[in-house]
C-alpha cells in the first residue's frame, strides 16, 4: 500500500514522469543587472545625492574665487606698472610766460607748478617765470612737479641804511619802503650795545632802482634785507658751587657777589642737620649759571 505522499506525487497534474520524488531547494533568482556601490551604512539615497551637489558647487566656487584673485592680481600689476614705470613726458618751457598762464600749460601736461622763489629780475616782467626746475625739454614722468621762480619786476625801491639803529627802528624803516626782513642774526659784542644792527644784506649801494641808470651790482634778489644784531657784551658764566650745609647768611653773601638772585626758598626737616642750612640746591653743583639767574634752596628745619 502506498503512503498518502507517495499517493499525491503521482496523482498530481504537473508532476512529470520519471521526475525525482526528493525536495530540491531553490536558489532565488537576482533580477539586478547592473552593481552599484554600497551606500554608507544609515544614508538615504537623497542625502547622498545632496552631499555630491554641495561638493561640486564647492569645488566651482573654489575655482571661481581663484580666477577672481588672479585678474585682481593682473590688473593691480598692470595698474601700478601704468602709475610708476608708465609713460614720460618733456617738460614744457614756460619761462617769461605769466604765472597762471604757465599753469596751465604744465597742468595740460599733467604737470603741477609750485612756487619757491620770488626775485627782483629787470629781463623778466613782474608776475612771470623767471626760472624753472626742471628745465625745459626735461623728460620726467607725469604728474610731477615743476618748481617756478617768479619775478619780482626791476627794482623799484631804495634800500635804506639801517646800520646803527635799534632793531624796531629798523624793522620801520624797511617796511616804509615795503621790504620785509629776512634772516635776523644775533652776536655778542662787547663793543656795540645790545639790540643795534650792526650790519644788513643788501647794502643800498648793492641795488639801485630802475630808472637811475645804473645797472644792479646785485641781481635775483629777493627783496629781503637781513640783518646782525648785536647782543652786547656776552654776560659772564660761572660755575655753580656746592652750598651743600652752608647757613643762609653765607649764600645770600655769594649770590650779591656774583649778581644772582635767590628764588624760593623751602623749610624741610632733616634730621642731624643744624636749622637754617642748605640741604638742596637748584641749579646742582657744577652747572654753569650767568648774571642774574636764580638760585632755590631748600634749608633745614
């Protein structure tokens, strides 16, 4: 007698014949064709998928900021090569041409005009370049400057002797003739007395005013007079003394002596110093101290 497996095998409908009656497992069928790699362990496809943008968009704003740096570079270079080893130019000549008008043509020429000098000139008519620096047909780079010397005009004024007078008295008497004072120079003399002018650059006989036909012994000159001052005779120095535990009485004695004065005169409390003696002393021991200067103590208590 068959057992009810045996009696179902062969009585099913699609059993073949002869076929095995043993159960044979079965090995499921991969239906992926084309491999991929193996996302990180917990990432979505679409963190995945973001990740990838961001990197790419970061990788482009990388290479796009270096081309922004090396254009700046390029035209920095180009920029500073223009300024500074650009193009050069001839200076102009613009002597005998009337200031404004000289300034025109070197700001035309991106050239800057600056005034240094003003002199007395007869070849050179009042108000125009005299002289310039650098001198025409100079090549020089632009926006540079040119330094003008203007005329003054022929010399239409006297110079006054002031020789012997005071200071003031001179100082008058050149501005009456509208000549401003140049360099003042002070001397000790002991033979001429303090604040005389003892001499003054020019001397009326070294200009003459147009018109008294004789030529100027001195031309380009500025109309400036300067002037030596005497300061008398130069006042004795003296070595400050040490007065270092000298009574007061002593020290006003050495100051009507040499002609000092005595200033302040403060109390402080030494111990083991008798009252009414020197504990400092201004100015110090061994300075050098004139007539009439100051002395401050400070005395014992």
């Amino acid at each position: 007698m068959l057992s009810g497996f045996e009696s179902l095998s062969r009585s099913h409908p699609f059993r073949s014949p002869g076929a095995d009656d043993r159960i044979r497992p079965v090995t499921p069928r991969s239906y992926v064709t084309d491999a991929q790699p193996a996302a990180p362990e917990g990432a979505p496809p679409q963190a995945r998928t973001r990740l990838a943008h961001v990197a790419i968009t970061l990788a482009w704003l990388a290479a796009l900021a270096v081309f922004i740096v090396a254009v700046f570079a390029a035209s920095l270079y180009v920029t500073v090569r223009t300024v500074f080893v650009g193009r050069e130019l001839s200076v102009p000549d613009v002597t005998g041409v009337p200031l404004e008008e000289a300034r025109e043509i070197l700001n035309r020429s991106d050239l800057y005009l600056e005034v240094t000098t003003e002199r007395f000139d007869e070849t050179v008519a009042a108000g125009a370049v005299r002289a310039q620096d650098p001198p025409a047909g100079t090549t020089i780079k632009p926006h540079r400057k040119v330094r003008i010397s203007v005329s003054l005009g022929a010399i239409q004024v006297e110079v006054p002797d002031v020789r012997g007078q005071t200071l003031r008295t001179a100082q008058i008497a050149l501005q009456r003739e509208g000549l401003p004072i140049g360099h003042v120079t002070f001397a000790h003399v002991g033979s001429v007395p303090g604040d005389t002018v003892m001499a003054q650059d020019p001397l009326p006989a070294d200009v003459k005013p147009k018109g008294d036909g004789e030529a100027p012994v001195r031309t380009g000159w500025d109309g400036r007079v300067d002037l030596l001052v005497s300061r008398g005779p130069e006042e004795r120095q003296f070595i400050m003394p040490d007065l270092a535990d000298r009574p007061i009485s002593q020290v006003r004695q050495f100051a009507e002596r040499a002609g000092l004065r005595l200033g302040a005169v403060r109390i402080e409390r030494v111990p083991g110093v008798p009252r009414g003696r020197v504990v400092r002393q201004y100015p110090r021991a061994g300075y050098p101290i004139g007539r009439h200067d100051i002395i401050s103590l400070v005395l014992s208590d």
